[in-house]
C-alpha cells in the first residue's frame, strides 16, 4: 500500500479567517466566554433541564410506583414495561439535547433483542434490559442535580449582570419610591444603600467578576451532566465492545481476502504464466533437438534462465506470505533484511529479550516493511531508523525519516488500511509528520506470549 507523503494538509485562508483568529487570540478566554455561542448553549441546557428532568422524574416515580403496587396482579408487568419504554425515550430525548447544545455525541444504546414477535415478548424484552434500568436510574439521579444546576446556574448569571449594569439602571432610575440607590440592608432602625460613585462602581466590578465566572461554572455544571448522560444513556461497555470485535473481525475477513486475491493474483500473473511459456519452449526444443541441437539448446538456456525468474518470484512471493527469516531468526534479522531492501539507509535497533506471539510479530513485520516502502517511494529522506522494544505489555514499533513529511493517515492513504489492520488486534498507529519533515511513525501491539 502506497502513501502519499506531502498531503492532506489543509487550512482556510483569506483576510476574514486571518482577522478572525487574530482577535480571538489577543483576547483572552476569560473574556471571550460570557459572549461565546458554547456558553450560551450551555445555559440554555441547564435552563431546560429543570422542567424537562421533572416532567422525566415524575413519570418515572409515578409509573414505576404504580407497577409496583400492581405486580400483585397481572397489570403490574405491563406497567413497569411501560414506565422502561418512556424512560427509553426520555432518554431519546436527553441523548439528542445533549448532542444538539453540549455538541456530546453519545451512541444509541443497543436495541431490544426479541426472540419472537408479540407483547408478551416485548415487555420480556424491556424488563430483562439493563439498558432500560439504567434510563429509569438516570431519570431518578438526574432531577435533584438539575434543580440543583438550575438555582444555581440562574442565580449567578442574574446577579452577575444585574450588578454588572448597576450604574446604568442607577443613572436611569436615580430614585425608586422615595429612597436612592439598591439596598443592600435594611430594619427598623438602619438602612445601607449603594448610592455613591465608589460603592456603585465596586457593584459594578463584583458584577463583571460574577459574569465572568458563571460560564466556567456552568460549564463545570454541564460536565456532570456529560457523565450521566454517556454513562447511563449511551451503550454498556460490553455491547461497545462487542461491536468493536464485530468490527475487527470484519477487517480481519476482508484483510484474509485482500491477501488471498493478491497471492492468487500474483501466481496467474507471475510464476504461473512463466511456467507456461517455460513448458512450451521445452516443447519446441524438443522438437528441435534433432533438426537443430544448437537452436534446441539455446532455447533450453533460456528456459533455464525462466526457471531461475520464476523461483525468484515464487521466493518473493513467500516471502510476502511469511518469511522464513521471521519464524527461525525473529523479528530483528527478518528487519534488517527488509532495511537493506529499502533505498535509504535504515538503522534497525530492536531490544527485546523473548519474541512476541507468532501473529503479533508477523504483524510488527509487515507494518514496518510497508513504512520503509513507503519511505523509498515517497518521503525523498537521505536516512531512516527503525526501533523496536517491549514497554510492559505492550510492542512498541517506531520508524523515522528526514523526507519531507505530510503523511496523513486520514487522508485515505495505505496509512488508513495500516491502521484498520493494527486497530484489528487492538493496536494503535500514531503519525507525526508536519509540512518538511521529519516523519515519526508509531506503532502499538499488544505482547501476546
């Protein structure tokens, strides 16, 4: 698989963008943020989770509590399955709200499985789903922390901008029913007012402080909100992990048969099509070796010649399959002849003590030669290193160059496929390659023994 090195780089240009982003760099955060669109979506959030989580908790105290006190009857499973089914699409409601004002993408949980058609099973379905219980506890948990955010999350963005404006609603407003200024105290005997220009304007900085602060803490609000929403609302650890398997086991499959397809390929192409055309020359020197021995052995030293091209192949294509330096020296001589194949010098330093599982180390293998083959094609170095070691349980793989960078593995490059093929076994690839150079290209395998 070929990369190309040098693009999928990409960034907007122009006077506006430029303009832009120099203002949003010489003002800072704290200041950007009671006028960014995420604050504003943020309190609109918890604005909206009041009445939405008490409508959500009432249905659910209420329902539930009614189907429990009929489970001594037969209405009280229909009713409990009820109370599941709305909190399943309460929950619809919240995991859309979140994605729509806090930008949270949360996966659908898994649907109900049924082995047959019909209420009867339906309502089996709703009750034995965890994910079902767990909407019902976030129903529960979610309304006290939404009352809570609410008074909270009010208070201070009032406060915050009624003082901020203070001086304002002071110039207009210099007397309200007889007395000057905002109270701040008043009994039988005693009254304080803000009513001079010092208190007015140390109103007005306690003010900007509120304003100031109340996004970050709505903000820090919402991120319980983010907790609940994707870990009750959003797929169990174990149905994300078996559609990740389900996933790896896809790539797997279609990696096997990308493979197969290219060995069958490269034998009706290559060795197979030479051994034809050497079967029909021996034919013909056959027939001539009475008439003509000389012509006949000529053409035997070129069949001999066609013998030697197609072991050649057959070898490379072995090779390619599984070389034979891999399962009887390991990892660090079947790397350095892969190096010495590449067309820039390639230091190869591997430190391990044992060698990996069979599968992992074939892994380590073609990764690294399908690196350094894309080094010789495209990245224009003078020099590459390899580096191999154990860190834990982990095989770290990690290939350099000084070429002139740009590699991308979302740039729908063989990188991409690499990484598929790495992800399959719970691998990792990681590439650091700016615009000029240099490359680093990061590989993680789990250690299998």
């Amino acid at each position: 698989m070929a990369t190309e090195y040098g693009q999928g780089y990409g960034h907007h240009s122009g006077p506006g963008f430029r303009d832009a982003d120099e203002r949003e760099r010489h003002l800072p955060a704290a200041l950007r943020a009671p006028f960014e669109a995420r604050s504003w979506r943020e309190f609109g959030y918890v604005l909206l989770s009041f009445p939405i989580s008490t409508v959500f908790f009432v249905f659910a105290v209420t329902m539930v509590s009614l189907g429990a006190g009929l489970l001594v009857t037969f209405l009280g499973i229909p009713v409990l399955a009820a109370a599941l089914a709305g909190c399943r699409s309460f929950g619809a409601l919240e995991r859309a709200r979140a994605r729509g004002l806090l930008r949270l993408q949360v996966a659908d949980p898994e649907p109900l499985r049924m082995r047959k058609p019909g209420a009867p099973a339906w309502m089996g379905a709703v009750l034995k789903s965890g994910t079902s219980w767990r909407h019902l506890l976030y129903a529960l948990l979610h309304f006290p922390w939404a009352v809570f955010s609410f008074v909270v999350a009010v208070n201070f963005w009032a406060y915050g901008w009624a003082l901020l404006t203070y001086p304002l609603w002071f110039w207009l407003f210099p007397m309200y029913g007889g007395q000057g200024g905002l109270q701040l105290y008043g009994d039988g005997t005693h009254s304080i007012y803000l009513d001079n220009p010092f208190e007015i304007t140390v109103t007005a900085l306690v003010g900007l402080l509120f304003t100031l602060a109340t996004p970050w803490i709505v903000r820090a609000l919402t991120l319980v909100d983010r907790l609940m929403v994707q870990g009750l609302l959003g797929p169990s650890q174990l149905a994300t992990r078996v559609v990740e398997l389900e996933s790896d086991r896809g790539v797997v499959v279609d990696t096997a048969a990308a493979d197969l397809r290219r060995i069958e390929r490269d034998l009706h192409d290559g060795a197979q099509a030479r051994l034809v055309a050497l079967a029909m020359d021996l034919g013909l020197a056959k027939e001539k070796l009475t008439e003509d021995p000389k012509a006949a052995a000529r053409m035997v030293e070129e069949a001999h010649g066609e013998v030697k091209t197609a072991l050649q192949e057959l070898r490379d294509l072995a090779r390619g399959i599984h070389p034979a330096v891999l399962t009887d020296r390991g990892l660090d001589a079947a790397l350095s002849a892969v190096a010495s194949r590449c067309t820039v010098p390639v230091q190869v330093d591997v430190d391990l003590e044992e060698r990996p599982a069979p599968a992992i180390e074939g892994i380590a293998y073609f990764t690294v030669s399908e690196l350094l083959q894309n080094i010789s094609k495209h990245s224009r170095a003078r020099r590459a290193t390899v580096d191999v070691w154990r860190s834990e349980d982990r095989l770290m793989l990690q290939v350099a160059d000084d070429g002139v960078g740009g590699a991308d593995v979302f740039a729908g490059s063989g990188l991409a496929g690499l990484a598929e093929r790495l992800d399959a076994v719970d691998g990792i690839l990681v590439v650091d390659s700016p615009a000029g150079g240099p490359t680093r290209i990061t590989a993680e395998l789990p250690w299998r023994r």
